[in-house]
C-alpha cells in the first residue's frame, strides 16, 4: 500500500511499455517481403483483434481461477516474447 513503490512501478512499466508498437512495427517491416503499408495494417489489425479476445479470456481466467493466475501469465507471456524477440532480432 505504499504509494510511492506503486508510482515508481507504474513509471518503469510506462517506460519499458511505451516503444512496444512501434518496434513491432519496425521489426516486422524489416522482416516482411510485403510493401510497407500492407505489413503495417496487418500488424495493427492483429492488434486490434486482441482488443477483442484478450480481456474476454482474461476475464474468463480470473473468474475461473484468479487474478493472480493472469499475473503470472502475463509475466511468462512478456518473459518469453522478450527471448523470442532478442534471439530472432538482435544485430
């Protein structure tokens, strides 16, 4: 309950979250045979369609198990997708 841990932790998760899209984006620009219009749309259509199913299937795990469960995936899920990126992408 101590505010100034949850506000530093919101700065540092605000800080490291802000460039998410638009490395996506350029990764898969650089990546993609597709002209550069086409590779964005896709890439931002595939975003809003998890706008979609995810806070379904979040709402849907938290109901049947907990939150805490959704937590600990969203760690896994943001753990494994920063492997994935580094061992596909660095120069």
């Amino acid at each position: 309950m101590n505010i100034y841990i949850i506000v530093t932790s919101f700065l540092f998760y605000g800080f490291f979250v802000a460039n998410l899209v638009p490395l996506a984006i350029r990764q898969a620009v650089l990546q993609s045979s597709e002209s550069i219009p086409t590779t964005v749309s896709n890439i931002i259509t595939i975003g809003f369609s998890a706008l979609l199913f995810a806070p379904a299937a979040i709402g849907f795990i938290a109901e049947t198990f907990s939150l805490t469960v959704n937590m600990y995936a969203l760690c896994f899920v943001v753990f494994f997708a920063g492997i994935i990126m580094f061992a596909n992408f660095k120069n």
